[in-house]
C-alpha cells in the first residue's frame, strides 16, 4: 500500500511540477488571440514571463513583463504585477502596477502608465463629447 501511495505523490508532484515550469509560449500557441492582438518574442512561465512586443488595436506595447502570485492564489485571489515600455522614451507608452482580482472584484493598484502625446491627438473629440453630455 505504501508504494502505491509513493507512485501517486510522485505523479502528483510531477504534474504540478510541469505546470510550473511549463513555457508561456506552449500555452499561448493553443488559443487564438482576439481581432487586434499580435504579440512577439514570449518567453517565460505562466507566473513570470516576458513579451518582446505586443500590439493591441495598432497601439505598440514593448518589453512588457509580468509575475503572478502563486501565494495569493491560496487566498482565491490572482495578483499580476506589470511593467512595460522603456520609462525614459516619451515617444513610447510605458509603465508598471498590479492588478488583481478576487471575490470582490477586480482591483488596479500602485500603477503608473504614460502615454505619448501623439497618442492624445484624437482625444479631445471624446473630451468634447463628455463635456457636451455634461452640460445636457
């Protein structure tokens, strides 16, 4: 009985082993990306991984990194802390938080994101848009 119950924890280990380790990229080929979403370059796991470039409705994403917590998974919550872009280039978006999602909802905390200016170009329509619907 006890080599039975070995062979069982050692399966066991094994699988949570592999769900560790396995790469993100394994993962990610499986499933078909939304309309508007490519990425490049991912490495890593699924708790700390690495994507050289994504890009999301034309709008280019570089260096974006994440780490989950797997402690906080104990507590039925998931924890994804962030960063991406190269801070110093004004040209490029960039930037760095947590976000996490529980029970009681979802929750964005400690983040930072900036946002080139050429982005901002068509913004003021939907600032005009508010305001109007403000003043109504």
């Amino acid at each position: 009985m006890s080599m039975i119950k070995a062979v069982i924890l050692f399966f066991i280990f094994l699988i949570i082993l592999v769900l560790i380790k396995m790469p993100v990229s394994l993962i990610a080929e499986r499933f078909d990306l939304p309309k508007g979403i490519a990425y490049e370059q991912m490495s890593g796991t699924v708790w700390q991984g690495k994507i050289k470039r994504l890009q999301v409705e034309g709008e280019v994403l570089n260096k974006v990194e994440w780490q989950v917590s797997p402690l906080k998974l104990l507590l039925a919550q998931v924890e994804v802390k962030f960063k991406f872009g190269p801070v110093r280039d004004v040209s490029q978006y960039s930037g760095k938080g947590t976000v996490s999602y529980s029970m009681s909802g979802l929750k964005v905390t400690r983040s930072v994101i900036r946002l080139p200016a050429s982005s901002l170009k068509n913004i003021h329509q939907y600032l005009l848009l508010m305001l109007a619907a403000e003043l109504f």
